[in-house]
C-alpha cells in the first residue's frame, strides 16, 4: 500500500514540476517567467518523477496492470494540481517537494527492507 501512495505522491510532483515548467504558471507562483535552464529542469525533473512513478506502479501490480494503474494515477496526479493551482499556487512548489521527497524515502525504505 505505501508503494500505491508512492506512486500517487510521485505523480503529483512530476505533474508540478512539468506545470511549473510553463510560463503561465511559472509565472502565477512567482511573478515572472521561468529562465530556460529552469524550464529544462523543472521538465526533466518532472518527467523522472513520473518515470518513477510508473516504476512504482509496476512494482504493485505487474506489468500491464500496473500500467493501466498509473494511467489513473497520472490523472489524479495532474486533478490535484488542477485543483489546487487556482486556489493556492505558492503552496505548489513545496507541497510537490515535500510530496516527493516523501515518496522517495518510503521507495527507498520499502526496497531497503
């Protein structure tokens, strides 16, 4: 079960991080574009956390389950930064980071054990 939550914590961080990657919202949390080096790796952070997750997913269930799982768990992953994106944007960046620095230590102590 922490694996599922994992993977779920994982992609709300990588869709964060790919959201903040684009000027519109770069800009609606912090005032101002984001710089290219910044773009890149908020887009490359993001799409290893999602990689991540997909490997979470996989680890769960088997191979094809698991990826019909994380199609679902990409969804609600990208629904709660949807969601809270209107309504608290400068809580994004540490709620993400927080978020995946979470998922990370309960992979690494779940593979660990």
């Amino acid at each position: 079960m922490i694996i599922v939550w994992s993977a779920l914590a994982l992609s709300y961080a990588g869709m964060a991080g790919l959201c903040l990657a684009m000027d519109r919202h770069h800009g609606q949390v912090w005032g101002r574009d984001a710089a290219p080096p910044r773009r890149r790796g908020l887009r490359a952070g993001g799409a290893l956390l999602l990689a991540l997750s997909l490997w979470a997913c996989v680890t769960a269930w088997s191979g094809s389950v698991g990826f019909v799982a994380w199609l679902g768990v990409l969804a609600a992953g990208a629904l709660l930064v949807v969601g809270q994106l209107p309504y608290a944007p400068r809580l994004l960046p540490r709620s993400a980071a927080l978020a995946g620095a979470a998922a990370l230590a309960a992979l690494a102590w779940r593979v660990a054990a």
